[in-house]
C-alpha cells in the first residue's frame, strides 16, 4: 500500500506528507501486508471490528490480543507468553489495524522487538520481572515524544523536526517524562496513534493522514482528539494507551468506540515534555488520560506510574499517589458481581445530567442514560436529578481561552509547511488578534467563581433528607452516539468538565439499535443549534454506534471515580446492558 507520488502542481506539503505516510507503511513487515483486494474491500465495510479484522490474525495472536491489561501482564510473569511474543502480536495487529483503519502516525515495531527481547533476557537473568508493566504493549497519542522517534502532532511541518525545531539537540532526543516513567516500569512502547489537527476538534482528520474513522461503523468518526487510540483498542490492536484530554479528547474516543476512559485531574499525571496546542495557556491546562479496553487497565497503568513518584521530576505535578483506601471504600460498599449494595453498606448515591439545555441528547444516548439509572437503581443504589448551574457557561468561558491567542500558535505551525487548515477548521480558526490581557484576567475570575458555585451546588446535594452527598453523576459524552463525519456540533458536555478540572471516567453502555431508537419528530428543538444537532440523527446510519457514558466526580478523585465506575459497569452488566458490539 503506497500514496501515489504528488504531481508537479501540487503545493510542497502534499508531498512531503505523502512522503511521510510511505515511510511509515514502510516499516509494516512485507508478511503483514495485505493485498490490494483486501484493501479495497475493507473500504466496503461497514464494520471492521471482529471478523474481518481478526482473519488477518493467527490462533495464538488473536489469543494474545484479546487478552485485557492485567491478563497479559500475568501471563508474562507467569512464563506463559514472552514479551517478545506478546509484542510481536500486538504490532500485527496494529499493522492490520493502520492498513485498513489508518490510525497509526508512528510504527516503532523494530524498536519494540528490541526492548522486547531485552525484558525477557532481564527476566531471565533475575527470574523477576522489571515492573509492574513488564512486557505490556502500550500504545500512544502522538503527542507524546519517544527517542528516536518523530512526533508530528498531525502537523507536516513538524516532520523530522522537535515541534517544528531542528535543532540536533533535540531532534529525536527529547522523550517525555511519562514516557520515561511507562518504560522504567516494563512497558513496550510499539506505535503512536492519530489525532486532529490542532487538537481541538471531536473528530480525527489531519493533512497528514487524512481521516481515521469508527471500525465499529465506518460510516461515523471515531471521535477525537486521541482518536486514533480509541479505533486501535476498537478493533483489538492495542489493550491500553495514554491520551490528552483538554476539551473531552479522551472521553469522546472512549464513548464512540465502546471502550474505557479515564479523564485525571489536569496535574495528576506529567505533562513534562508532551507537544500540545498553544501550551502557553494554562489556566485551563491539557491533562494526560488513559484508554483502555478494560477498568482494570485503567488502573494498572495509573497506579503503576503514580508509584514512580512523578512530582519529584515534574514540579507542576500534585504529590499524590494512589490511594487505594479511597477505592476500596467505594468497592466495600457494593458488589463486583452486580454491582448491589452490600449488607449494612452505604448505597452510592448518583446524580443523573440528562440534558445541558443547549443540545439535547439523541435517542440512542437518552435510552443509555436511562439503562444506568435502571440498573443502578435494580442495584440499590440512590438516583437523583442533577440540576446544577448552566453548563453553557462553562462552556462559554472555556472555549474562550482554547481560542485566547487567536490561533496564532496554530498558524505559526501551518506556516512551517504551507499546509491549510483543514476544511471544518478553516472558520473556527481562523487568524485573528488574541484577547486582550484584561479579557483574560476577567474570564479567568469568571471561571473561577462559576467552578465555586458548582462546587457550592455539589455540597448541597447533602442537604436534604438522607444527608448523603452526591457521589458522582452520570452524564452524556456527546449529544449522539458516534458521530457521523462532519455532524459534531456540540462538544459542552465534555468541556465544562475540562473548566472544573474535574476527574472522569468512560464506560460503555450499549448500542445504537435503530428499532429501540427511532427519530422522534415531536421534539421542539430549543434553538437553531439543537435544531441542526436532532435532525442529524439517522437511526438506520447510527444503528449498532457505540453509546457510553461519563461518570464525573470531583478534583483528585481517579481512586473514586475508577471504582465507581466499576460498580456501575457491573449493575449495568447485570441488568443486560454493556452489550457494545467489540
């Protein structure tokens, strides 16, 4: 599979990015090639998860690519599988995966193998292994820089280059702090996923790759902007990977692709050495977050790189480290089996969002909010309508400062290349002079007193008559289940979260089913914008989407919300939901 050659009219970056997309194919093995004709029928699917991706995957591949996280690194420690053969495995399938998805913007297999071998070799030498994530393949979001290794951030122009720098000092030579911590844990770091360009987009499509789409539906986006890790871990190619999420870019790849997420707050987990978007903004920073196919996973990798005391190397982060007490008093409240309240247990009491009265959710996402509460409720635990201070404020304020410089630091990245914006980009960023110093000091006070009233608004949740507090609210990801290409109109239901800082996690629920989920025509859209958003809907082109939903607890709180989130993972399971199509 090789990009045709640009002709002789065609701008510089075309050919430069055309270069760069050969170079990485290049480094598919021959023997994990497909043919043409696999690739043209590819294109023809509807979906490729599941059968039509695993025939490219032998017996014992396919074996160790459905194992989760945990699974994998047990079989490892335990001698049953080798690093090397785990990670020849799963660069496979991620070479499978990148051929017929195009969700791939790094190959580091050779690399891998190399860092492999040398794990089992020290395995064998001290009969122990390295760490917590001895041999565990983990994939990441092109943000993030490795040795050796470019990181283009979707940007042609920062090909071969440290950020669009080539300065030899740091070409290829800076590696981000968690990086560094994932490998002095064990960690076989094999592939670097794709992303929109900018970072501020739920879909992902960039002029270096083009788009990636959903491998459960490719009629729909898999969402972005840690897109490309949701469609790796979608079709099995990858059982963990690290992401960012400024805006909901976690979030909303977990909920289209039917996996799990996990957004900390922003200063939990290093950002040391990571490329982003217009880093000089930070009131309302970028945190790094987790995907996986498993909660287990989750887990694994965010205790395991919490225990190498991440604060002592990076100063901005908060010197916390995994409080497992904190989850075990949620877990000793209810069963994992079903998620039911425990004998002489507090039940857990959660707040349901069911709409920001901006855009109201689609019939998919209504009738997965309403199999929580069921199942939730079935287990014991108390519901209640969460009715807090407008969210279209924190939205407000929000993109605000995403949009403070005026896209001058975006524009200074196209500039490198020639390359344009692209097309769903072209008015939102569109060069303009940045806010004044004043404005900022003004929404930065405003953003402030708005996360205060929502925290007063949380505190009184225990004011009533059982005196509980609100423990964590259920909410929607996205107003629709995975979006159809270029139909994202409204991303407030993951930002407000961003404005507050407040940790969440992703969890699947079920599907998009176009005989339970019919176009309702007797809704009255409240506004032009909700108007566009409900007529998008098509139940036929939606049908069998993956549909999750956010579960937000308060600053600092992963521990709580991971544990709540396996709870209600498990009543939902119980109850007969948590059927996504993977």
């Amino acid at each position: 599979m090789i990009v045709e050659a640009s002709s002789e009219s065609s701008p510089p970056w075309k050919a430069m990015a055309e270069a760069k997309v050969n170079e990485t194919l290049s480094k598919i093995p021959p023997e994990w090639r497909l043919s043409q004709a696999d690739l043209d029928t590819a294109k023809k699917q509807r979906k490729l998860k599941g059968a039509f991706f695993e025939q490219f995957l032998t017996p014992q591949e396919l074996e160790i690519t459905k194992l989760e996280s945990m699974a994998l690194v047990e079989r490892i420690r335990s001698r049953q599988y080798s690093s090397l053969e785990v990670a020849r495995a799963y660069a496979k399938a991620a070479g499978v995966a990148h051929q017929i998805n195009n969700c791939l913007h790094e190959i580091m297999f050779d690399q891998a193998f190399a860092r492999a071998k040398e794990l089992d070799d020290f395995f064998s030498m001290h009969k122990k292994p390295l760490g917590p994530l001895h041999g565990l393949p983990i994939s990441l979001k092109d943000q993030f820089h490795v040795n050796g290794t470019d990181t283009t951030m979707g940007y042609v122009g920062w090909i071969g280059t440290y950020e669009g720098s080539r300065d030899p000092n740091k070409v290829h030579k800076v590696e981000s702090q968690i990086v560094k911590e994932l490998l002095s844990l064990g960690a076989v770091l094999y592939c670097k996923t794709s992303l929109p360009q900018t970072l501020l987009f739920g879909e992902t499509v960039n002029n270096l790759i083009g788009q990636t789409l959903n491998p459960v539906n490719q009629n729909l986006s898999c969402g972005g902007s840690s897109g490309g890790e949701g469609a790796l871990q979608a079709l099995g190619a990858s059982s963990v990977g690290v992401g960012t999420d400024i805006g909901g870019s976690v979030r909303i790849p977990a909920a289209f692709c039917g996996i799990y997420s996990i957004k900390p707050t922003h200063n939990r987990f290093s950002y040391r050495d990571v490329a982003n978007t217009n880093p000089g903004q930070n009131t309302y920073p970028s945190s790094v977050g987790f995907l996986s196919t498993s909660l287990d996973g989750l887990k694994l990798v965010m205790s395991s790189v919490l225990s190498t005391q991440p604060w002592l190397r990076d100063p901005e982060v908060v010197s916390i480290p995994w409080r497992e007490d904190i989850a075990d008093a949620v877990l000793q409240r209810a069963s994992l089996e079903d998620g039911s309240v425990r004998i002489g247990q507090q039940p857990l009491k959660l707040g349901i969002f069911w709409t920001n009265s901006v855009v109201e959710p689609q019939p998919p996402i209504k009738r997965g909010l309403q199999m929580v509460v069921d199942a939730v409720k079935k287990a014991g635990h108390k519901v209640v309508d969460w009715n807090p201070p407008s969210h279209a404020t924190a939205v407000r304020i929000h993109l605000s400062f995403l949009r403070a410089d005026g896209a001058h630091h975006v524009h200074t990245q196209l500039n490198l290349s020639g390359e344009p914006l692209i097309p769903a980009l072209r008015k939102s960023f569109q060069l303009r002079d940045p806010i004044s110093l004043l404005e900022y000091q003004r929404l930065t006070l405003e953003g402030r007193d708005f996360s205060a009233e929502y925290s007063d608004y949380w505190n009184s949740t225990a004011e009533n008559e059982d005196g509980q507090i609100v423990d964590a609210v259920i909410m929607p990801v996205a107003p629709h289940a995975a979006v159809i290409p270029g139909k994202y109109y409204h991303t407030g239901y993951t930002e407000a979260i961003n404005l507050m800082s407040y940790s969440a996690a992703v969890i699947p629920v079920t599907s998009a089913d176009a005989s339970l989920d019919p176009y309702d025509n007797t809704y009255q859209p409240r506004s032009e914008l909700d108007k566009t958003n409900w007529e998008a809907y098509d139940p036929a082109v939606y049908d069998g989407a993956p549909v999750g939903v956010q579960i937000v607890a308060r600053m600092y709180e992963e521990e709580k919300v991971w544990a709540i989130a396996k709870v209600v993972n498990a009543a939902l399971k119980a109850a007969g939901g948590a059927k996504v199509a993977l």
